[in-house]
C-alpha cells in the first residue's frame, strides 16, 4: 500500500533517501540534512560548468526530488560558467556548505562525486566529465 496513494512520490521518497542515506554513510556523517545540502551544492556546481544538453541528461537519472533540486534557480542562458580552475568548483561549493562542522573541504566533495559514479551510468558520468575544465575534471575519480 502505498502512505501517499501515489507510488510514483513514494518511489522518489525513497530513492532520495537512499541516496542521501548512502552519502552521509560514505561521509562518515552523522547528519542528513548538511549530506543533502552537500550534494545539492556540488550538483549545482557541475549543472552550471556543463552544457545544457549535458545538464538535461544528467538530470534525467536522478530521482525527481533531487531533480528538482538539481534545477532549482538554474539560468541555462548563463551556462556554462567560466571558472576553470578546480578551485573555482571547490570555493563555490564551499560558499555553500562550509559552515557545516563535520565538512572536510574537498575530500568531501570528491565523496560526492564518487556517490554520482556509483548512482548514475558511467556513460553518462564520462559524459559529463568530458565537458567540465580539465581542472574540475581532474578532481572527479573515473567511474
């Protein structure tokens, strides 16, 4: 039975919690809340260093609530952004997250990225890599 009566929101509850549940583990952390707001902001620095195209098919595989994350105050005509530099991609996320006490800086950040190769395909992951700056790219573990 599903809680809601809609199974499509209920399938999407639970995959955004496995993914948040799965980071947080891999983190090390003991709060859901700072891993989905990590996750959130590392998307949101990769869906802006991509283009378009690739930001529509990245979005595509991952579940609908963190889709709608993942698109929250996106401005496609200002993509992609000109910060090639992977401490560009590192202060930006920072910028976010680095008030959080259990935030390790870039070892957390690459946790991330290692979550996305082990949650999308890796077509799709190799996909996206090759259009982020050699920096950034390099900052990215192959899948």
């Amino acid at each position: 039975m599903s809680a809601t009566g809609l199974e499509v929101l209920d399938r999407t509850w639970h995959k955004t919690h496995e993914w948040v549940n799965d980071l947080r583990d891999r983190l090390g952390w003991s709060s859901d809340r700072d891993a989905l707001r990590l996750l959130r902001a590392t998307l949101h620095q990769i869906r802006d260093r991509v283009q378009v195209n690739e930001t529509a098919q990245l979005s595509a595989q991952l579940p609908i609530m963190i889709r709608g994350m993942f698109f929250e105050g996106w401005q496609p005509h200002l993509v992609p952004l000109r910060g090639h530099r992977a401490s560009d991609f590192i202060t930006a996320i920072e910028h976010h997250v680095g008030d959080m006490m259990e935030f390790r800086g870039q070892q957390d950040i690459i946790t991330v990225l290692k979550l996305l190769n082990a949650r999308i395909s890796p077509g799709q992951i190799n996909d996206i890599r090759g259009n982020l700056p050699e920096d950034i790219r390099a900052l990215w573990p192959e899948p």
